[in-house]
C-alpha cells in the first residue's frame, strides 16, 4: 500500500507540474492510469500531496540551498516529485533516520536506479539542513511567508489589506487546513430525522448558529463521501461561507433565479432547497465536465426544479428572459480557500489578481442585464482581494445607478470595506470557514 502510495503522489505531482492541473483532477488523472483501486492507497497519496504543495515554497527553499549551484526545476518531473515528498517527510513530519532510508529504497524502486541515482547524494544533505537557520536572516515577509507557506507577494499584500498583526493571523490559519461543514437536505426529509439517521454513522455534527441546515463536522468514523447517507443525499459537504451565500440570496418559492458559474452544484442544491423545489433554476457553466458533477448532485440531492446550461457566461446569458434571482459566484484567485487548494496560490501573482478582476466586472456588468425591475443581484468569491470585490461592486454601483446594496443577511461576517458596509467578509482566522466575500444588490422598481 505504502509503495502504491507513493508511486501515485509522485505521479500526481508531475501531472501537476506539466499540466498545471488542479490537485484533484491530477490525482484523478493519475489513479486511472495507474489503474490504483486500494482507497488507503490514494487516500494517503492525496495527504501525501496537499501536505507537499502546501508547503512548497519552504520545501523550495530548502532543497535549492542544499542542490546548489542547481535547483529542484533542473531536475526531471518524477525527480523533482520524489525530492519534494522526502523533504516534507523527513522535515516537516521529521520521520528518523530509519524511515529515511526506508523512503530513499522505496524511491530506488519507484523511480528506478539510474532515475535516483543524481539526486540520492543529496538526500543526506536534505536530512542534516536546519530550515529555522535557513530563513533566520531573510527580510521579514520572505520569512513570514516561508513560516506560514505563503507567496511573499501575498504576505506583502495582507499587510497592507489588514495591518501585520491580523496579516499574520490570517496567514497562519490560511495555512491550516478548513474545518468541515455539511448541509442537511431538507428536501429528503425533516431536519431532526436527516440528523438521526446520519448520526446512526457515526458522524457527529454541530449546529451552526444563524444558518439554516448548516452544521459543522466534528467526528466522523470514515470519510463522508464513503457514508450510505451521503450517498442517499441526505447532506452536501459545503463551506459555512458557501451555505451564507444561499441564504443571503434568500430565494422564494415562485422565484425564477438564474445561478452564474453553478457547477458543481453547491449553490443550486440549496437554492432549490429553499425554494422547496418550486420556481425555475437556471443553472449556467462553461465546463461541460463540472455541468456533468453538477447533474450527478443534483440527481443525489433530488432536486427537480433545476436545469443546466453549457455556455461561456463572459458573453451573456443564452435566454430572452429575466429573473427574479441572478446570483453570480465567478471564477477568482480563491485566496481565502487556500488551505482547502493549496496548488492554488503558487500559480498566482499580484496580476493574476488584476486579470481575474477584469473578467468578474464584466461578468457582473452582463449579469445584470438579465435581473427584473426590484430583483436581486447576489455577488460572491472565495478571494479575500480588494480587487475582485469591494472594487469590482464599486465599480459597477458608479456605472449602474439603478442598482443599490442591500443588507446581507444574516449577519455573520465582518462588514465590508471602502465603505461598503452592507457586504460581508469572512475570514478563515475568525469565522473557522473559507476566506469569502459577499454583496446583494437590488434592482430599482419601476
């Protein structure tokens, strides 16, 4: 199993590298080619993974002072994988001696002789480098972001975002990976019966004040998807800032609502919930892969009262009408998600930023033309920037004057920033979910 595991996560991270996949796609990529079926086995590949790349920069750091004058980019992928996983290994979990030796045989094995061969003479190396005399000297947020794995550029943006002392709270916890929450599937049944008849797994869940059906996970004798009532639908695992969002949009029964960027299916399984499966979704992404996870959930979720739509939502909507709801959660940095996707923040930059904000304010802009006179505009990211959202609602406020904030309700987060009080922020340091940003707008009735 553990050889299995192994072989999996360096084929995982070579995927990543060479396709810049996503962490789940490379790893399902790589399962189905090494045709690995023991659920231990990938199940340890994936912690294996997410450990490594959340740590990638220090791990990095560490491995270019010790290959010196080369880096861990000169060498091939299966290399640089393997030299990865080691020194997360051997210095961060800080396994002995013995162990070591055991991961550089099982490296032999995997990558073969002579793959192993230009690199084994570091491996000694890797074991003796002390990572807090490595970084001691360097400048204070190069250091602060080798301490807490995050890009210096992110940590110099924080500062400047929140002030150093909540900078560096926020960082340490983004770090961290999230807390769990689920939400109870009313559709399937009364709340308190779903809870029994979840709890009869072994699951133990703890009710989240001022939100419906939104409980947070605090023990759980297998994984959740691995459950026969996750199966049976009875809960979706969605983030407590996930679960507010719906909320806040506050859907009605007889609503007609159009849901941006749906896939997978979070958002419009609890909009149809709160709806009681009446109204009209409809449910827009350009993925025809994430629109097929999405008609799997909302198969699982029993919803009836929704239908998908493959389309690029930058150039409008495909429809003649117009909804009650437009509720328009866009493609972002996922700067507050970066414990759940650590791969995520070493692809991204301060443009990054700039770009992914362009794209949202034109989103926004087309999103609107498809709202009813006195409906609602519900706006959400994953990203903790100024840029893709106090800026972008600004932006579009100025631009849109029949548009005004309303109060985000409920009220869990912190207010919004530049004044605009009526949004939300969540951060992961002080609401124990994904770093999140939310803002509903109402259209002026005519």
């Amino acid at each position: 199993m553990l050889r299995d595991a192994w072989t999996l996560a360096i084929e995982t991270l070579s995927w990543i590298e060479l396709k810049r996949y996503g962490e789940r796609l490379a790893l399902t990529t790589a399962t189905k080619q090494l045709r690995i079926k023991d659920f231990k086995a990938v199940g340890l590949a994936h912690r294996l993974v997410t450990e490594t790349l959340r740590r990638k920069n220090l791990i990095d750091f560490l491995l270019n002072k010790t290959l010196q004058p080369k880096t861990v980019n000169d060498y091939k992928l299966g290399q640089r994988a393997f030299l990865r996983l080691f020194t997360y290994e051997t210095k961060v979990r800080g396994v002995n001696l013995e162990k070591a030796q055991r991961i550089a045989n099982m490296g032999r094995n995997i990558l073969g002789w002579h793959e192993l061969k230009d690199v084994e003479e570091f491996l000694g190396a890797i074991l003796s480098i002390n990572p807090e005399q490595q970084i001691k000297d360097l400048e204070e947020t190069e250091k602060v972001g080798l301490q807490t794995y995050n890009p210096t550029w992110f940590v110099k943006y924080c500062y400047k975002l929140l002030g150093r002392d909540a900078a560096l709270k926020f960082l340490e916890k983004s770090a961290e990976i999230t807390l769990t929450y689920v939400r109870i599937n009313t559709l399937k049944g009364a709340e308190d019966v779903l809870l029994q008849k979840i709890e009869q797994e072994q699951v133990e869940l703890q009710k989240v004040p001022q939100l419906k059906y939104t409980y947070k996970l605090v023990h759980t004798k297998k994984p959740l998807p691995r459950t026969q009532t996750f199966r049976d639908g009875l809960f979706y695992i969605q983030d407590k800032a996930s679960c507010l969002a719906a909320q806040i949009a506050d859907p009605k029964p007889t609503d007609i609502v159009f849901d941006v960027c749906a896939a997978p299916g979070s958002k419009t399984t609890f909009l149809a919930q709160l709806m009681e499966n009446r109204g009209e979704i409809v449910s827009f992404d350009y993925s025809k892969r994430r629109i097929h996870v999405w008609k799997t959930e909302t198969k699982r979720m029993t919803v009836t009262n929704a239908q998908a739509v493959v389309t690029d939502t930058r150039n409008g909507l495909p429809v003649n009408s117009k909804a009650d709801l437009v509720i328009l959660d866009p493609p972002c940095t996922s700067t507050g998600t970066f414990g759940k996707t650590p791969d995520a923040k070493w692809r991204l930059t301060k443009r990054s930023v700039l770009g992914m904000a362009k794209i949202q304010s034109e989103m926004l802009e087309n999103c609107a033309e498809y709202v009813k006179d006195g409906g609602f505009l519900v706006y959400s990211t994953c990203s903790i920037t100024l840029e893709e959202n106090e800026n972008v609602v600004g932006e579009f406020l100025k631009l849109n004057p029949e548009f005004k904030l309303v109060d985000a309700k409920p009220k869990i987060g912190l207010p919004g920033l530049k004044g605009l009080t009526k949004c939300q922020r969540l951060y992961p340091n002080i609401h124990e979910c994904n770093g999140f940003f939310v803002a509903k707008l109402q259209k002026e009735a005519l």
